[in-house]
C-alpha cells in the first residue's frame, strides 16, 4: 500500500482521518474515571484546569473536514460515470452509508447480547459497583455512536452541499457560521431549548463544508492563518463572555454543554483547528513523503474505525474487571493517578487490540457495484428517505443504550424513546436502505 500510493494523494488528509480518530481513543481514556465509590465519571469535570486541552483534544472537526474532502472526490467519480444524475444520490450515499453501518451494526449486535446476557444473568440488577457499571455501559458505551449518526447525516447532504459549494465557494461556510450564531442568540436569549438542535447540522455541515474548500485549493495558508486566528480568538471570546462552558466536549452536570447540542463556540475551536490543519499541509506533506513515516498511517489506517468503536468496550471491559477485583483507584488528578496512566493505557491498548482483531473485517469497503449506475427514478429519493429515517434511529439508539430487555426510556428532542423503539427505527432505515441496492452484475 505504501508503494503504491500516488505521488499526488494528499497524504495529509489521509493522517488527518486516522490521528483524529486515535487523538478520541487516548481522549477518552483520559477523561473516563472512576470516583472512589465506584462511580464512572469525567476527570475533567473532576479538575476543572485540564479542561483548555480541549480546545486541542476536541478533534471531531478536523474528521469532518476530511470527510469533505473524501465526499469530493467519490462525488466527482460519480458524475464521470453518470452525466445524467440519475442514480448517483442513491450510489453515492448507499456506499458512504454501507461503509459506516457494516462495523457499527456488528458493534451493535455484540452490545445487544451483553445487554441481554447481563438482564437475564441479574448483573444489572445486582447491587454494588458491579451492577452499577454494568448499567453504565449499557448506555454510556453505545454514546459514541452520535459520531456515526451525524455524520450519516453529513453524508447525506454532501452532493447538495458540493452544489451549493460550486456556486459559492466560501459564502456557503460563511452563512451556515452566521446561522449558527443566530441559532445561539435565539437559544440563549430566551427562545425555546429545541431550537439548538438546528446547530446539528449547520456547526457540522459548516465544518464538513470547508473539505470542499481544501479539495478545491481554496484554504491557501494564508487563510489557514486567518481561520486559526479568528476561530480561537471568537472562541476565548464566547467562553469569556459568553454562556459557554470552557471545555469543548460534555461534561456530566453541566447546565451548557459545547457539544449536545454544538454551539458557535464550539463552531469557531473547529474553525481554528482546522485553519492550523492547512498551516501545517505544507511541512506535513515534505514530513509523509519519507516512507517510514507514511508506512506508519498505511499500517494505522484500516484500523482506525474499528479501534473507535471498540475503545470504550476495552475501558469497560478494564473497569469491571478492576471493580471486580477490587482495584483501588487513586484520586483522579492525582500523582498516583498521573503516574499509573502509562499502565493502564497499556492494558487498553491490548485488550483494543484484540477487539480490533476480532472485528476489523467489518470495516472494509462495499463489494463494487455496477458500472452502470441504477436507472429507475424513484430510487434517489428512496435512499434520502433512508438517510432521514437511519439518521434518527442511529441517534436514539446513541442516547437510549442498548439494554432491550431493561428497555427503560430515555428523553430524546420532545419525549421519551425506549431502546426497542430506537432499535425498530434503526432497522426500518436499513430495510430502506436495502431497497435502494441496484440491479445486474457486479464489477470488478
């Protein structure tokens, strides 16, 4: 793989995609503690002064950005081979969607049995640590699966948002920034709550936009500088002056959060975060052109995804296992508990690897398709209807767990959502999903 690169793949991007996944992995390894009673909580939430690493750690933006770009270019493959648009929404979106949901629902399937196995064992009813974590997990592990949700939701839109793109480059970013922003004022200045949900897809699609803008040449360094300086400088600005919380990933008891929904500020760390991705292409580009280097992303790559979705199976898997043996945990922020995160990285990092090993076959690309891609009409708005319907269920089944047998309800936008609803609207997106597949044989 590493010799048969191109000489013009920007190769950037591709270390952009796998070093914001890991920066999560190690993000959450970091973050996720346990108090002295057992209790699974935020360390930064613990020691409020670790919480500016955030404005570093807080990488989500830069996979959107990627995702830009990668969504660039399968769209301009696309239109190569079908000038008439028919059939491309469907094509485009059914392979973006089938590479996410193939890993995800094998995530799923395993979280399920456990879910089942732990209710019908009494573990989750059990009292004590035990039982206490092990309901934890069954709703605190499936919520990095909002990532997947959105992002689906990001996919969805790419081929209007490359249109839009085309016709006004930069002004596109620009108004979603400004949409954004009015979103907040309403949402804070006494407007209702759900309104801040609208931020879901313009502080993402805002983001994702400007891979657009780098696939087409237009983020030039010195714009990077521009967009590094401007987005931290509004971001100081909002935490200083504004409603928003300092860390830019949730925290447990927080009356504001940055990211549930994301807000402007959060918006404007992404856009300072991804101008310092553009200042660096440059030297990152002379720095991957040395095989050695390049050979490390070519290796971490396939794994990347897999590594996501399994990190925080391997932390609760770890924290069971230590509540069970009666592992003493040091005060969080502690010396103690500086000194023992070498070690204890070291066990996640081999139970992660296992689980990746175990499950990384999920995660490779579709079987190809036809050359030819589908003629009949109304497949195109089948596959947004899927969108629409895999969007919400993904999401619900982020936030309700996937404790079906316990099957207790949890607040999603206007009411309660059990995960068996979550799950049945889930499968409903995939049964559509499914119709959109086309006909005829299938290249090599």
């Amino acid at each position: 793989m590493e010799a048969a690169t191109p000489a013009d793949r920007d190769r950037w991007v591709d270390t952009l995609r796998v070093g914001s996944l890991l920066v999560v992995v190690l993000g959450h390894w970091l973050m996720v503690a346990l108090t002295p009673d057992g209790r699974i909580t935020n360390a930064l939430a613990v020691v409020p002064a670790l919480q500016p690493l955030t404005w570093l750690l807080q990488v989500m933006p830069l996979f959107f950005l990627v995702g830009g770009v990668a969504h660039a270019h399968t769209l301009e493959s696309l239109e190569r081979r079908s000038p008439s648009g028919r059939g491309r929404y469907a094509a485009f979106f059914r392979r973006r969607a089938t590479r996410l949901l193939r890993p995800t629902l094998a995530f799923l399937a395993v979280w399920v049995a456990i879910g089942v196995l732990a209710d019908l064992s009494g573990l989750t009813s059990r009292p004590g640590d035990a039982g206490r974590l092990a309901r934890d997990a069954l709703v605190t592990v499936p919520q990095l699966l909002w990532f997947v949700g959105i992002y689906l939701g990001a996919c969805a839109f790419a081929p209007l948002m490359r249109r839009l793109h085309r016709w006004w480059g930069l002004r596109v970013v620009a108004v979603l920034v400004a949409l954004a922003v009015v979103v907040d004022v309403v949402r804070f200045g006494g407007g209702p709550e759900l309104v801040g949900n609208l931020n879901f897809a313009l502080v993402w699609l805002a983001l994702h936009q400007l891979g657009f803008a780098w696939r087409d040449e237009l983020l030039t360094t010195g714009r990077g500088w521009a967009m590094a300086v401007a987005g931290y400088g509004a971001m100081g600005l909002a935490v200083a002056l504004g409603p928003y919380p300092t860390s830019m990933v949730g925290l447990p008891g927080e009356a504001v959060s940055n990211m549930a929904p994301p807000t402007a500020a959060l918006l404007a760390q992404g856009v300072g975060i991804c101008g310092l991705a553009v200042v660096l292409r440059p030297v990152m580009a002379r720095v991957l052109s040395r095989p050695p280097v390049w050979r490390g992303v070519v290796v971490a790559g396939p794994f990347a995804m897999t590594a996501f979705l399994w990190h925080l199976t391997a932390l609760m898997t770890v924290l069971l296992g230590m509540s069970a043996l009666d592992v003493s945990q040091p005060p969080i922020a502690s010396a103690a508990w500086w000194l023992s995160r070498p070690l204890l990285f070291a066990v996640l990092a081999a139970v992660t690897t296992v689980l990746v090993a175990l499950f990384v076959r999920f995660d490779r690309a579709p079987r190809p398709e036809p050359a030819a891609l589908e003629g009949r009409r109304w497949v195109d708005p089948l596959a947004a209807a899927s969108a629409a319907v895999l969007f919400f269920g993904i999401l619900m089944v982020s936030i309700v767990g996937v404790d079906v047998l316990g099957n207790r309800p949890v607040f999603f936008l206007v009411g309660d959502v059990t995960p068996v609803v979550g799950f049945a609207v889930l499968a409903i997106g995939l049964l559509l999903l499914r119709a959109t597949r086309p006909r005829g044989p299938r290249i090599d």
